[in-house]
C-alpha cells in the first residue's frame, strides 16, 4: 500500500479535505485544475509553492480513493 507522505487532512485546515503538505491547496483543486484543461507547468507557475511531485501524488491518491473494491454481500 502506498503512503501519500504529501497528503495532509486535518480539520482545522479546509474543513479536514485531503491537502497538499498541510497547504490550503485540495486534492480536488489541483483535480479541477487538469479537468479544466491545465496542463502541470500553468499549475506550478500559478502556485510556486507546489511542487511537481505534489500534483503526482495528488492524482495518485485520487486514484486510489476510486478504487473498485467487490464486496461479497450475504445471501438472505
């Protein structure tokens, strides 16, 4: 399993959303960056603070978040 190291919830910084390295920064906002059509290099000159590994990670653990899982259900 992998450990998102760049990966930070905690309540008290945007309501307890998965952030980059504790910054005000969401998974879901870099996500609705490149939905919209931003490519990596806008991102990171939009926000030099980011760094590249971070919207790597990013993605990497909004995968993971979508993962199929099966579950068996009982039968009644």
């Amino acid at each position: 399993m992998e450990h998102f190291e760049r990966i930070t919830r905690h309540p008290g910084v945007m309501g307890g959303k998965a952030c980059i390295r504790g910054l005000r920064v969401t998974v879901s906002m870099i996500l609705g960056l490149l939905a919209a059509g931003h490519n990596m290099e806008t991102i990171l000159a939009d926000y030099p603070y980011l760094e590249r590994e971070d919207i790597m990670q990013a993605l990497r653990y909004a995968a993971r978040q979508t993962e199929e899982r099966e579950l068996i259900l009982a039968i009644a």
